[in-house]
C-alpha cells in the first residue's frame, strides 16, 4: 500500500470527539472498544449516506491495514469485526 493510501486512511486523533481508531491496537480512541465501536459504527455509515458498497470496500481496505496491526491470533475475528456488519 503506498504512503500516500495509508496517510488517507489515518484518522486524524481524535477529531471532535469521532469514534476512530488508536493505531496499531485499533480500539476505540473514544470508548476504548474495538473499533468499530457501535457508535463509530453509525458515524461511518452517516459518512457514506446509505453507500453500503462504498462502506464495504472502505472496511476492507481498513482490515488489510488492521491484519497488519493487530496481533495474528486474532485474525480470523477481523474480516466479522471490519467488514460483516456493513451488510
């Protein structure tokens, strides 16, 4: 992934108080939960207004990111936790 890619996909700290991610844990810089939290949850899907497809490749490029991040014996919980509920 080039720099320019994962500069974009870094959230600034904490914007205005936004659920994003503390990075490498990837929880929840607000509520200390995994991210994404129920409340970033609903802030991601406001951000793409009802875009499903677009919130979908948009998680899955956050949990190439995050496999990378995250320590391997969680792997197999990432794609539900990143990518599964933008159904």
């Amino acid at each position: 992934m080039s720099a320019l890619v994962e500069r974009l996909l870094s959230p600034p700290v904490n914007p205005g108080g936004r659920h994003q991610p503390a990075r490498p844990s990837w929880d929840c810089q607000v509520c200390a939960g995994p991210w994404p939290c129920p409340a970033g949850r609903t802030e991601l899907h406001g951000t793409f207004a009802g875009d499903k497809v677009g919130l979908s490749m948009h998680m899955g490029v956050v949990l190439h990111l995050a496999v990378h991040e995250i320590s391997p014996d969680v792997d197999g919980q990432l794609f539900g936790r990143f990518v599964t509920w933008t159904r």
